[in-house]
C-alpha cells in the first residue's frame, strides 16, 4: 500500500568478479555490495541517505548487528521471520477471499439481504 522503493542487498565482498550488475526486476532494486565491502555497510549507507531525504525506512534482516545499527526514527526493524509469517498470513487471507467469491451466487436474489428477500417473497406469494 503506498508508494515505496524495495532494495535487496547481497554481500559481494569476497566476489572479485568486476560484475555487479544493478537489476531491478517486478519494482525490486538488487544491490550487490561492492569487492571488499560487506552488505552491512551498503545496508547502513542505503538508511543513512533515506535519513538524509526524511524517507521512512523498513530493513528487514534478522541479522541483530544490522537491526541495532540502522534503528532510530525514522527507521523500522522488522526480522525476516515476521517479515515470512506477515507474507504468509496474506497469501492466506487473498486465497480464502478468493475462494469466498468464486463460491458467491451471481444471482441478484441471492444478493439481496435478508430483510429486502423477504419482502420480495411476500410480494411473490412464497411467504
């Protein structure tokens, strides 16, 4: 909901291949960290600069160093085993709305409520 930027950060720092490539794939960013600099500093500097734009910030990492060093306003922490358990909870609640609309009857009858149905059956003679 909303506008926002998601960014996924690996750590590249032990890769000595000169590729990093900046793929945005579906609206998400991939950040490879640089040869010789950790995901934790590219993680780090990416909250600092939103900091600097006064844009509010989720990391999600169940990495406890990462969660203690970007905290503070107006930065979120959120573990990945929320982050799992949230998605999941989703996926289910879109699944069992789906399934409620694909068992709804279409007719205008059985969209009436109850008490303009029954109005409708005086009317009609079933009652």
């Amino acid at each position: 909901q909303g506008r926002y930027e998601a960014v996924v950060v690996f750590d590249a720092a032990g890769n000595v291949s000169p590729e990093r490539p900046n793929l945005t794939v579906a609206g998400v960013r991939t950040v490879f960290s640089p040869t010789g600099e950790d995901a934790d500093s590219v993680i780090e500097r990416l909250v600092t600069e939103a900091r600097h734009h006064v844009r509010a910030v989720t990391v999600i990492t169940s990495d406890n160093t990462i969660r203690a060093t970007v905290g503070g306003v107006p930065v979120t922490r959120v573990s990945s085993d929320v982050l799992i358990a949230d998605v999941g909870a989703i996926v289910e609640d879109v699944r069992a709305a789906n399934e409620e609309r694909n068992h709804q009857h279409l007719t205008l009858e059985d969209r009436l409520d109850p008490k303009t149905r029954q109005k409708l059956d005086r009317l009609l003679g079933r009652i």
